[in-house]
C-alpha cells in the first residue's frame, strides 16, 4: 500500500486517483501509524517552500518520514515535496527541509536567460543522467513530463538522475539509496508520468 | 526545451459536450470523461473544461463530469465558467482542475484574481480574455464576447498578470470562428506586454495555422480550438506530426 501523506498543503485527487490507474492500493493519511505500516510513502507539496515545511513540522509528520526513510523504506517527493527532500530552500529568505538528500533549492531565475518565463511551466523532455534510475524503466530519453516550478535543486549533482532543458539544465529528478524525487508532476504527465509511479511502485524496500 | 502545448476546449452544459462532437470511435460523442480521455491519448496537452451552465443543479453535473474525468485523465486541466468567487476555485480544484480561468468575474472584480492568487499560487490563476477591435484599438469584451467593457485590452492583461494571473489566454474576437488563422497581430501585442505564457484562441482552421501561429511568434506558448478538433478537421496527433517535422518543439 502507497501512503500519500497529507499535511495540509495542496489537492490530492489526482496524485491518489493516479494510483487508483495503474491498480495500486493508495491511501491519502496524515496518521503516523498508518504511513508507517505503508510500503511506499508519497510525499507531496504545491506552493511556498517555508509554509510547506512549516505545516510538515507541525504535524510532526517530518519526523516520521525522516525515520522511515532511514529504514529503507521508498519514498518519492513529488514537485515542492521533492525540494523538501533537500537540506534547504532560499525560496524568500533560507529555510530547512528534511535533509535526506545532500543539496538546496535555488531560484531558477539564477540560473536562466532573463528573456524566459517564469515558472518554467509545460511539457519538457527528460534528459538522463548516469546510469538510468529504476523509476525510469518504463520511460525512454527525450520522453516528456509536465512541469510547473519557479525554484530548482541545486549542489546535489551526485543524486541528479534526469535533467531538463530551460536556458540552462534544471534538476528534473534525484534519488539518494531508498529516496526519489521529481520536480515534474507525474500524475499530470500522461502515460509517461503514470509509468513512473508504476516503476517507484515497483523499486526494492 | 520547452514543447508547445496544444489545447482542445470542451464547452459543457448540463454534464454534456455541446457543439455535437463528430468522432467514428466514440461512442458517446457527447460525454465530456470520453472525449477529454481520447483527446488525452491522441496528444492533447491539457485540457479546458467549459462551463456554459446557468443553473445550480447543471453546475453539480459540471463538478461530477470533472471528477469523473479526473480520475482517468491524468493531463494538466483547466476549468472555466462562472467563476465569480474563490468559493468557485475551491469546487473545481477539489474535484481535480489544475488551473481555473476568470473572465467576466474578473472584469466585475479584479481583485478575485489577487485572492486566488494568493491561496493557490499564480500558476493555478488564468486570465482569459476576449479581445476584438473597436476603431482601431483593442478592447475587452464581456458575458462571452456581447458587451464591450471599454476597457483597452493589453492594459487590461497587464493589470491582470500584475495582479497574480500565470497565464492568459488571449481569444480574438475578430478572428474567432472565421478559420482563416490566428490573430498574430493582437497575440504578438500582447506577447510584448507580459511575461507569463501566452495561449492563443481564435481563428484556428487547419494544421498550418498553428505551424503559422508558432513560427512567427514563439514567444506564444500554446494554441488552443475547439470546433475544429471536435469535428475532426484537424486530428491533433497528425497536427503535431507536422509540428515536428516543422521543427517546432512538439511533445508527441
């Protein structure tokens, strides 16, 4: 069973319905017992960095995913969830996240040409990096996803395993031993994006 | 690099597709969960939902229809039509939209944009806009095109991005309906007074006229027809076919 846990932040219905799709049993929880009994834990997030971090601590949930994700279990951070992943965020002013994977969350307008728009939103091709990460097998190079964010991971070269192409190369999805993330949205990317929950469901605990 | 997105339109009424749909291999041409799952897998990008329904029990219908779709189509969604309130954005993003434009409740009350903005982020907040020429200046029309606001149109957009809108959708008048292509002149206008993604609406008549549309401008961000998909005149995956083979950035 796949725990999407919910703190509060952000709609949920597609991310569970998506799971419904591919035939995986999916519960959306905010209760400890429940994510800890689960065997893959969905971590999700839409909007401001601080306020997402804020809500996870309060729900002592933080503390939770933190100790799951030590005993092995998989976890995949999905869009402000995977920058959450990181050890922290300069997305207005500087804030700490769960620090499960080495790296910090930048302003994409750092890093790219000013005559493109911010957020970096749409469809974009997923480029692998190293050697390709099992939450890819469905999917093939150049094959495209559906992004919508205004800040990236950054300094976590090492857990980088696809980049996209916006004026510059934007961290697309990281993995570090038991723990991915996607800064695109999988549950709106189609098939594609479909085929990447089926193969996270599918990793080693 | 980012690929340009083509965008099918569904008006609904009561919990169905008007403007009869015309598909051999659709059953029920006229469910919006069966057309918004074949768009979805001949290519489509994104999906807008229109709500042409005047009264509350056709709105519940509308907000079944959406969560029905949303549970088999997993393509970024936009909602439109009677959306007055933040009250609005609440039951269309709970039943799964992703995105929700404001038309006539944002020429009523602008500020409706800043407080969705606000809750939701500005990605969530669409700004559309019918735009036709009066005398030589571009203005902005209200309650579907009938009533000129007098307000001018590219002031009226900038006002609207300032205020939390992620995006506009910019639907010409003067053009729609007509099928003889897009409004480049009144698009490209608007391209140089924002900065947030551009959706063309208008004029669309065959496949060239997106090649057209994004050859000419790039900074436009995706195109967007209803009838002509819906009929089939144009079958979106072989208009992306032609994209590509144009060398435009196309996901196929």
């Amino acid at each position: 069973m796949v725990a999407i846990i919910d703190y509060g932040v952000g709609n949920l219905f597609s991310l569970s319905a998506s799971f419904r799709a591919i035939g995986t049993e999916v519960t959306v929880t905010s209760d400890p017992d429940v994510i800890r009994s689960a065997d893959r834990i969905i971590l999700p997030g839409v909007g401001a960095f601080e306020d997402a971090a804020k809500k996870l601590r309060a729900s002592g949930l933080d503390v939770v995913v933190c100790e799951e994700a030590k005993r092995g279990k998989p976890i995949l951070g999905i869009c402000l969830g995977m920058q959450l992943l990181f050890e922290k965020s300069f997305e207005y002013g500087e804030h700490e996240g769960l620090g499960l994977i080495p790296g910090s969350v930048r302003p994409i307008a750092d890093v790219i040409p000013k005559e493109l728009k911010i957020p970096h939103i749409g469809w974009n091709a997923l480029h692998f990096k190293g050697e390709k990460n099992p939450i890819f097998k469905y999917v093939n190079e150049g094959d495209c996803v559906y992004f919508v964010h205004s800040y990236y991971a950054a300094d976590c070269e090492e857990a980088v395993c696809a980049t996209a192409e916006y004026g510059a190369e934007l961290t697309a999805a990281v993995f570090c031993g038991n723990v991915y993330g996607c800064q695109f949205h999988p549950e709106k990317s189609g098939e594609t994006g479909l085929s990447i929950l089926r193969a996270f469901c599918e990793t080693e605990g | 690099m980012i690929t340009k997105r083509i965008i099918p339109c569904l008006d609904v009424r009561d919990g169905r597709v008007v403007k009869g749909v015309n598909f051999k291999d659709l059953n029920d041409v006229s469910s919006p969960v069966e057309l918004a799952r074949f768009y979805s897998e001949n290519g489509a990008d994104e999906l807008v939902f229109y709500d042409i329904t005047a009264s509350a029990e056709g709105r519940r219908l509308f907000t079944d229809i959406l969560c029905e779709t949303a549970k088999s189509v997993f393509i970024p969604l936009t909602v439109g039509g009677g959306i007055n309130t933040t009250d609005d954005f609440d039951r269309v993003l709970k039943c799964g939209a992703d995105k929700v434009s404001v038309n006539s409740g944002a020429i009523r009350n602008p500020n409706l944009i800043y407080e969705a903005a606000k809750l939701y982020g500005d990605q969530c907040v669409v700004l559309s806009a019918d735009v036709k020429r009066v005398g030589g200046v571009f203005r902005v029309f209200a309650k579907g095109g009938r009533e000129n606001t007098g307000m001018e149109a590219i002031e009226w957009i900038k006002k609207c991005v300032s205020l939390g809108a992620g995006e506009v959708v910019v639907n010409s008048i003067d053009t729609d309906g007509v099928k003889g292509g897009f409004d480049l002149e009144m698009l490209d206008a608007v391209c140089n007074a924002v900065n947030v993604p551009v959706i063309a609406s208008g004029g669309a008549g065959k496949s060239q006229d997106f090649i057209t549309l994004f050859k000419t401008l790039p900074k436009v961000d995706a195109g967007l027809a209803a009838s002509i998909f819906h009929f089939g005149e144009v079958a979106i995956s072989d208009l992306k076919k032609e994209m590509k083979e144009s060398r435009i950035p196309t996901r196929i």
